[in-house]
C-alpha cells in the first residue's frame, strides 16, 4: 500500500480508505453472488448480471421511429449503451461513455474538450451530429455541434444512450445529418434511496457524486443529484503542462407523477458552472435547464406527449491577448408536441410539432466578433411519419419535416425507410433520406477584424448569403441474432453533400480581403460499420466493431477554398475496438476494451498535417464487496504515457496521458 501511495498519490489514499471501510465477509458471502434486495433500491445492480444476447436483442429503443420498438427491429444503424455498459467501462464522462459506440468518432482535444462525430466532418465542433439529452437538444447556435465540455450528468441515473449514425432529420429536424445521441436517464421511480461515489487518482484527480430519491406521495417520486471533478492538466509533445485543468459542478433534480395509468407528468432540472484552464487563459461555463413533459396513454399504440423546456449557456471563452475574450449568454425556450396512433391495421403514424426560441447576446472580443451582437431566432417545425404494413415481414416508413429558420427560411427533410423481417431474429433494411445542417452564427455572423481604413477593415468574416448544407444518403443494413451466442449488425452507406462550407478570399483588389465563408465544397462519403457481440460463456462476453470510412471533398467549379477542402473533416479511414467483459469468482469484474484508430488528416490555414494511427487499451476491475459497496480500479491509455487524438502537429497540439483511478460506491 505504501508503494501505491507513493507512486500514485491521491489514488493511494482512496485505496487506503477502500481497504478501511471494506467489511468483513464470511465464506458464503465471498463464494456467491447475494440477492441484490430491491431492485427499485438503485436496482443494486440486478445482482451484478449482465443482459444476455436475446435481451439485448429486445431492449427498447425510440430514437429511430419516436416510438418503442425493439433494438432489433430498429431500420436504422444503431448502437445502444446501457447504464450497466456505462458502469463497467469505468467512463467518468459522457464523452468517455460514448467511446462504446461502435458507430462514432470519438476523439479527445485536451483535458476537458472532445470531438465526436458519425460517418465524418468530425473537425471542431462536430456541427453535423445532434445530440439530446431527455428530449433536450443540447447543439449550440454559435458554433454549430456540441460544446462537450457542458454536457454532464451522474453517470449512474443514465438509462441508456441510443447512437444512430445516418440522417435523422425527419424526425429530428435541422443538424441531425450524420447522427443523432439520445440520452435517455432513469425515472425517478427507478432511482430510489441513497447513492454516494468517490475517487481520484492521476487525471482525474478528484471526484464525488451523490444521488438521494424518495416519494412525496404514493404515486409522486423524486430524485436530487450533485457532482463535482478535477482534472488534472494533460501535456504537449515535449511532456511540459498544458495548463488545461478543469474543476466542475452540477447538481438537479426529476419528479416523476403517475395521477393515473393513462398520464406521467415529469419536471427536471439542472444547475452547473465550471472553470477550465487554457494556454490562452481561464474559461467559465455555467448553466441550467428546467423541462417538463406530459404523456398521456389512450392505448398501446396511441399517445400524445407535450413537453416544453428553458435552457439557459453561459460561456466565457479566452482567445488570448491580443483577440481577447468572447463572452455568450444564449437562452432557448422550445416547445414541442407529439401525437402516435394506428390508421387501421397497417397504418402506424407519428406526427408532431415544434417551436424554438433563442436569444443570444455576445460580448465580442477585441479580434474575435459576432455582429450584430444581440441576435433572436425563432424554429418553427411540423413533421409526420406513416410506417405502412406491405406485408406480414413488410414495412415502409415514408415521412418528412418541414422546418422554417430565420437564416434559410423553409427547409425539407424526407426520408423514405423499407424493412424485411426475414425471421423473427433477422432483418434487412435500407432507407434514402435528405438532411441539411443550418447555418450557425459563426456561418453568418463572424467579423475578425483588421483595424485597417475601409476596404480593408475586415480580414475574415461569416457569409451573409450562407445556404444550408444539405446531404442524401443511401443507406443499406442488416442484423441477426444467431443463436444464443452470437448477433450481429452490418450498415453500408453512401452519402452525397453539397453546399459545404469553404473559405473564399475577397477580390484581388483588397489583397484578396476579407476572407470570406461560402457554399464552394461538395462531395461524397461512403463506408461501413460492423458490430457484433459473441457470449463465449455465461461469464464471459466479447463485443467488436470495426468502421471504414472513404470521403471525396472537392472544390465546386469557379470556386476556391483556402483552406484546400481540409477544414471540415478530420476522421480515420478506419477504426476498430474489441471489448471484454467477465465475471468473476468472489464478486469480481474484469473489464477490457482496445481500440485502434487510423490516421487522421487535418490542417492548419490550409497547410496539410496528421494525427498518427494509434491503439489504446482500458481496463476496469471492479469487487463488490457487499450488494450495497462497489469498489474499483480503472486504467485509461495504458498502452502510452502520452499520444495525441486532435488537434495539427506542433508545439501547441496536446496530447493524452496515460490515467489511472479508483472509485467507492455504495447504494442504500
């Protein structure tokens, strides 16, 4: 123990606490697993089992057709992680969970910041992925994508999150082109009594979570959550510091009411705010949202829902002197309201409608503007959805949505989705669908000035005739259980963009000012994505994936593009993962998971670099040492002490330590 302390600090101490606070136990107790108790008690992890391959097979999913189906009769490319998947990866994140998605790119930039994306363009911000987090959309109207750094949530009330890579924008709407995140947390009626965790280690130095639910009435029950993490700074090249730590907190609260067995009433809310360390200087976030929604039931297959939300950012970001400091304030008020029934026996429609309101006040840096300033948009959206009955193992999904912004006006998203049950336990899919990403503030709105008399006062800003862009895809799946061991998922896809965004210079006149954001790129990207799962024994399951991706960005003809059709995408050709999971004699887990990923090409103002290929290995070993006391150990990159995943090569590119921590909890 001495050794543990001295070598790995604050991870020593908390083993030393582990040991202390660790029971005695007699043989029994060690030998075999115990009832896990009530399972509404935290569900005590459902006496540490696993779901075995036909569960998973029939687990639940809404994010393909926003109704419950099984996941393996969803016709999309969809990859679900469930909160025991979560719990066993050792993830202290929801980037880090999202890891376990086959179907995405997932790529750390610092101590705080990732990039994630599917099926490509995962440069910056990711800005054609949607993400949800209960029915929330969390995609940023200023960058455009999702500023991961905001996005938290105890790890522990997480349900599941449900990973479609395709477009979704028929039912979704705007900026789902390439995927979409739903993450779907716990009721409370699921989260009752008392759960504490604690830990540190090496990068993540220190952490603490608790969650208590209860009932305020027979049918009423709630839950209250608080977490806080530091993080510790990560490294450049050279192994100096990258000043890049981060110290975060977040507490909330869901009631869920059941008044009768036709209406659940359910009211949450968040509060966080955050520092995090840069080589430009000190970044603040902050937050919180409220939403509640309203389902009622008139059958199995008929029910309307209504749910309205406010989320308010704040995001204080240094670009260092002499660019200054950007300061958004952005508040989002949305309503949305959905209705599902059958039309006959061969009709089942969903259809719905929408309106977002956001408000969003910048205080521009000194180099680094936004104007105007102060900019209201209003999101108005309808969509409907018929999936028709053409036979016993027949089904076509016809839909479409029509949305109107202020930047583009009216857009239209359809899709058209066939599905052929072969057997109870095989089904092949394929769909054509048409999605566009919207124009963001950075698009439109973005003023980097020179200081220079006119014309030369500005060197780069937004387009003000910026159009949306837009992409069809072709998409062809199919997805088996084999057996009691084995099941399988396989996706191709092809999908055609246009009107993507480049970088124009200004007329020659102006030594080529300002720099201008346009439609010149266009392009195709195609691929495939596997996914399997083999139960070699009842203890013992292995998952795999593998991805491959091809992208063709060009130039349209008479256009130009600074930066060479390099700025949008960032992404591995291919990606692979395998992931172990055992169970153990005397309540042990062991966990695994390897991943490789391929090159990835970037730039830098048009210069070419690269992020090279490379493999990476966590594990996980976790005791429960009684139902209620879960202790752990978890290793991340333990392949390198440090490698780069983003970001252009050089002085300033930051790359990923090697981390070790172990964590306590107890459920009551």
């Amino acid at each position: 123990m001495k050794i543990l302390i001295s070598r790995f600090g604050k991870l020593g101490w908390w083993l030393s606490l582990v040991i202390a606070l660790t029971p005695k136990m007699d043989a029994d107790e060690v030998t075999m697993p115990a009832p896990a108790g009530d399972k509404t008690n935290s569900q005590v992890l459902a006496t540490y089992k696993k779901m075995s391959l036909a569960e998973l097979m029939d687990q639940e999913v809404t994010s393909v057709a926003k109704e419950p189906q099984s996941y393996a009769q969803a016709p999309a490319a969809i990859n679900v992680i469930t909160g025991d998947d979560i719990r066993r990866s050792g993830a202290s994140s929801i980037p880090e969970a999202l890891r376990l998605a086959d179907n995405l790119e997932v790529a750390q930039q610092n101590s705080h910041d990732w990039n994630i994306s599917a099926r490509g363009f995962n440069a910056n911000q990711g800005n054609k992925l949607l993400v949800l987090i209960d029915g929330r959309a969390v995609y940023t109207p200023l960058y455009g994508g999702v500023l991961w750094n905001m996005q938290d949530y105890l790890l522990e009330d997480i349900d599941r999150i449900e990973v479609i890579s395709g477009p979704g924008g028929t039912l979704w709407g705007a900026n789902a082109v390439n995927g979409v995140i739903n993450i779907t947390t716990k009721s409370a009626k699921d989260t009752q009594g008392l759960y504490l965790e604690a830990g540190g280690g090496t990068e993540l130095q220190d952490f603490t979570g608790f969650r208590y639910g209860g009932m305020l009435a027979s049918n009423v029950f709630f839950r209250v959550y608080g977490k806080y993490f530091d993080l510790n700074d990560e490294v450049f090249a050279n192994g100096n510091d990258a000043s890049d730590s981060a110290r975060k907190g977040q507490g909330g609260f869901r009631i869920d009411a059941e008044p009768s067995l036709q209406n659940v009433f359910t009211v949450q809310g968040d509060l966080y705010a955050g520092h995090e360390n840069l080589p430009t200087g000190d970044e603040r976030i902050g937050g919180g949202n409220i939403l509640g929604r309203w389902t009622h039931t008139f059958s199995d297959d008929s029910d309307t829902s209504l749910q309205a939300y406010y989320d308010r950012t704040h995001l204080s970001f240094p670009y260092g002197a002499p660019l200054g400091t950007l300061v958004d304030d952005l508040d989002t008020y949305d309503l949305d309201f959905q209705h599902r029934f059958s039309l006959g026996e061969r009709n089942k429609i969903v259809w719905g409608l929408g309106y977002r309101f956001t408000h969003e006040v910048e205080g521009n840096a000194h180099q680094v503007l936004f104007l105007p300033p102060i900019q209201d948009h209003s999101l108005f959206s309808g969509f409907l959805q018929d999936e028709i009955k053409l036979h016993e193992k027949l089904f076509l999904t016809l839909g479409t949505k029509l949305e109107h912004n202020d930047f583009t006006g009216f857009e239209v998203e359809p899709s058209a989705r066939l599905q052929w049950n072969l057997t109870s336990k095989q089904m092949i899919w394929a769909a054509v669908s048409r999605a566009v990403r919207t124009p963001s503030r950075f698009d439109r709105d973005l003023d980097i000035p020179t200081f220079l008399p006119p014309p030369l006062q500005t060197f780069q800003s937004g387009g003000t005739d910026f159009e949306s862009e837009t992409v069809i895809a072709y998409e062809l799946g199919y997805r088996a259980q084999f057996g009691s061991k084995v099941s399988a998922s396989i996706s191709a896809f092809y999908n055609d963009y246009d009107h993507l965004r480049s970088l124009n210079p200004g007329p020659a006149a102006n030594f080529f000012l300002p720099h201008v954001f346009a439609n010149g790129l266009e392009g195709d990207t195609y691929g495939f994505e596997l996914s399997t799962d083999y139960q070699i024994l009842d203890w013992w399951r292995l998952h795999g994936g593998y991805d491959l991706l091809k992208e063709n960005i060009h130039v349209k003809p008479g256009q130009t593009d600074l930066d060479n059709t390099l700025n949008e995408t960032a992404d591995p050709q291919q990606q692979f993962s395998i992931r172990s999971s055992m169970d153990l004699p005397f309540r042990t887990e062991l966990d695994a998971a390897f991943r490789w990923v391929d090159i990835i090409h970037n730039n830098n103002g048009g210069t070419p670099g690269t992020v090279p290929s490379y493999g990476e290995l966590d594990v996980r070993i976790g005791w429960h040492a009684t139902k209620n006391l879960e202790i752990s150990i978890v290793g991340q990159n333990l392949l390198h002490d440090q490698h780069p995943e983003s970001g252009f090569p050089g002085p300033a590119q930051e790359q990923i330590t090697r981390s070790v921590f172990g964590k306590i909890a107890w459920r009551f």
